[in-house]
C-alpha cells in the first residue's frame, strides 16, 4: 500500500480564528492512502486522520478549520470530505 503523508502546523495566533487550512496532496493517483498528521504547536497535540486516495479524485487538495474546545483543538473539514476522514 502506498501511502502519502502530510503534515500541517497550526500555529497559536490561527488555531481559533475560522482560517482555513489546506492539505495540497498532488495526484491523488500516486497513492492508496492519504495520512494528514496535524498539529497543534502551542500544545503539541496531533491528531491523525486517514483518507483513501479513492475518494480524493479530480483534486489535489482539501480544506479544514480548526477551533479550541474545552482547551483541546478541534478539526472541521469540508463538507464533501467530513464523513470520508477516518480519525486514527
């Protein structure tokens, strides 16, 4: 299985602002298995979501926002991809 890994930073001053993140993947042909690690730098949290590279065609990214909840940060994705993220 091939698996392609990206990895995002969020920094402190973005973590609870409504921005948008992007995840630039490239050809989702090249690879079975999209890991997007990511991370919080004011804390270190990382969180790890999965995507099959089947439900990424006709794109070379996707989009995400974060928020703070309960001190711990939260990932929102897109609409069209939410359900097909697979929390690791």
């Amino acid at each position: 299985m091939r698996v392609k890994q990206v990895r995002r930073n969020i920094p402190p001053e973005r973590e609870n602002s409504n921005d948008r993140f992007r995840v630039n993947f490239g050809d989702s042909s090249l690879f079975d298995l999209l890991e997007v690690t990511i991370c919080r730098a004011f804390t270190g949290q990382e969180i790890v979501y999965e995507f099959d590279a089947s439900n990424l065609m006709n794109r070379n990214s996707i989009h995400f926002t974060t928020y703070i909840e309960t001190l711990k940060m939260v990932v929102e994705w897109d609409d069209f991809i939410t359900d097909k993220a697979l929390l690791r």
